[in-house]
C-alpha cells in the first residue's frame, strides 16, 4: 500500500485530503505543518508527499528544501497544494524541486489525479533503476568472463543482442526478453572456474581439459543457485551446450525437453563463435557461419528457432549490401 505524506495548517481541508486519499486504498499519515511534516518524513519514507506552501513553524518551502537534503527524499515526488498563482512562487518552488501543483481550491479529482500521476511515475522510475543497477552489476560480471578468455572480446554483448532480437521475433514476452537480458551476458559465468590456460590454450584440449571446460554450465548455475533475482538466468546457463538430437551436455536432453532458452542461446552462441577468430582458426564469413547453422539445423538446433536466426541474419546481411 503506498503511504502518502500530507502537510496542511487547514485543519478541514486536511481532514478532506486525508478521507479522499483513504477511501481510495492509499496509507495517509496527516500532519498540521512543515515541521510536524518533517518529523513524519523521518521517521518513514513516504511515496508521495502533498504540502501546502504557507504554514506555521516551517512553511512547504522550508519542507521540500529538507526532503530534498536528505538522501532518502531525493526521489520522493513533492506536490504543492497552493492558492497562489504568482511566477515568483512558482519558479522557487520549481528550483528546489517540486513536481506540480495543485492550485486551492481543488476538485476532489485533481488531488487524485495528480496523486495518481506522480505515484506511478515513481514506480516507473523506481523499476528503472533497479533494472538499470541490476544490469551494471550483471555487466560487471560478464566482463570478468570475457576478460578471461583473450579471443571473446565483445562476444558476450553481441550473443545478448543476437539473443534479444531472436527472441522478440519468436514472439517472447516483454517478461522473458527481461530475463533474456541478463541470462545471454551470463551464460557463460561458469567458465569463471576454469583455469585461464586451458581457456586459452592455442592447440587441442587433453581429455580432462575437455572435461573440465564442459562443467561450466553446471558450474555457472550452481553460483547462481542462491541469488534469487538472477534464477532467470539459469537456464541459459545450464542449458546453452545441449543438442536438439540429444548428444549435448551436462544433461543430453533432447528436442523441446531443452528449455527453450537453451534452445535459443545455442544457436546464437554457435553463430558468434564461428564468425569470431580463434586462436586456432579463422573467424568464417557470416554468410558461411549461416550456412553451416542451416546444415546443422535438427543436429544441433532447434530447426524452428534456427530458421528464424537464418532469416533475420540473412536480411541484415542483404540490407548491408
Ligand atoms: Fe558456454
């Protein structure tokens, strides 16, 4: 429930305010002035704050000055409530951050309009900034993977880019596209347990190299296995080596037993690697890396998701030219 934060030395007009934003479901915490207000605004952080401008003790000015220099009020959208119109008021209460007015006296529609408005721009603000902080965090990470492994330079951002348009133009959700964000930058993280030398080892891998490298999708989701906002990751992680025909690993599932963010990630994976140099081999030309995917098609991949990459890869190539 969102908890409102009103200040007004009006004791009937309070009482109103208070009763209009109580019958619609919000928490209402009613103060007589700044000051009081102030007090309030410590003891919790409200969602929205509405404030007259003249008071006693500490006038709505003196208030959003105080909100504003206190860390946890930086955010907080600030409506004034106000019967004066003049440039001047307006321009201060403006330059010290005031998100809108409500001019006195006011429909009982415009305080819930306004206060409708201003709460669901802090919601979208607020699910920005977790999921812009979230992504560095993720970012972070994924360099440390890349940073490891001397020839992936730039792979993972770009296996995230070819994830997110292969799965907008299969149809996912704004939901799973998310999720896909993040779980193609980490799908790789296990590797972060397997030794440099064998990452970059310039000639065939021993057996138990080989075996080594293949944990890392086992790896990579057991790191994650307590980290709840990251559980959407895990099946790109732990999925991204399995084969349509069944001969992948860790888990040889088959078909659409796979899930299908493994499904997608294997694809876009194969197709960045083998347009990549490696120290043992060449990058290929795109449309031979195409080529070899629409060969593998069924083997390897899931034939659907496959033909989709092929087709998207294909415009983009034919549009260079
Ligand atoms: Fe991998």
């Amino acid at each position: 429930m969102e908890h409102i934060l009103l200040a007004e030395d009006n004791a009937d007009i309070l009482s109103i305010m208070a009763e209009m934003l109580l019958s619609e479901g919000y928490r209402v915490t009613a103060t007589l002035n700044g000051a009081e207000a102030l007090d309030a605004f410590r003891v919790e952080t409200p969602d929205l704050i509405v404030s007259d401008i003249m008071m006693p003790r500490l006038d709505g000015f003196g208030l959003l000055e105080a909100v504003r220099a206190h860390p946890q009020g930086l955010g907080v959208p600030f409506l004034f409530l106000s019967a004066r119109t003049e440039s001047a008021v307006t321009s201060r209460a403006r330059s010290l951050g005031a998100d809108d007015y409500i001019f006195k006296p006011f429909a009982p529609d415009d305080l819930l309009v306004a206060v409708k408005a201003k709460l669901e721009r802090r919601r979208t603000l607020q699910l920005f900034d977790t999921r812009s902080a979230h992504l560095q965090t993720v970012s972070m990470l994924a360099n440390v993977i890349e940073a490891r492994e001397s020839y992936t330079r730039g792979h993972v951002e770009r296996v995230q880019s070819y994830a997110l348009e292969l799965a907008r133009a299969l149809g996912w959700d704004q939901e799973a596209l998310a999720v896909c964000e993040y779980g193609a930058l980490l799908h790789d993280i296990g590797k972060v347990r397997v030794p440099r030398a064998i990452l970059n080892k310039r000639g065939p891998l021993l057996y138990r190299e080989w075996a080594l490298l293949r944990r890392h999708p086992e790896t990579g989701a057991r790191m994650l296995e307590n980290i709840a906002h990251l559980q959407g990751a895990r099946p790109y992680i732990f999925s991204h080596h399995e084969r349509w025909d069944g001969t992948g690993y860790p888990a040889r599932l088959a078909g659409k037993d796979i899930p299908r963010e493994g499904r997608l990630l294997a694809v876009v994976d194969a197709y960045d690697s083998m347009t990549s140099d490696r120290p043992y081999r060449r990058a290929l030309p795109a449309a031979a890396a195409l080529h070899e995917i629409g060969r593998l098609r069924a083997a390897q991949f899931d034939p659907e998701v496959a033909e989709v990459f092929i087709f998207l890869r294909q415009r983009e190539l034919n549009g260079r030219h």
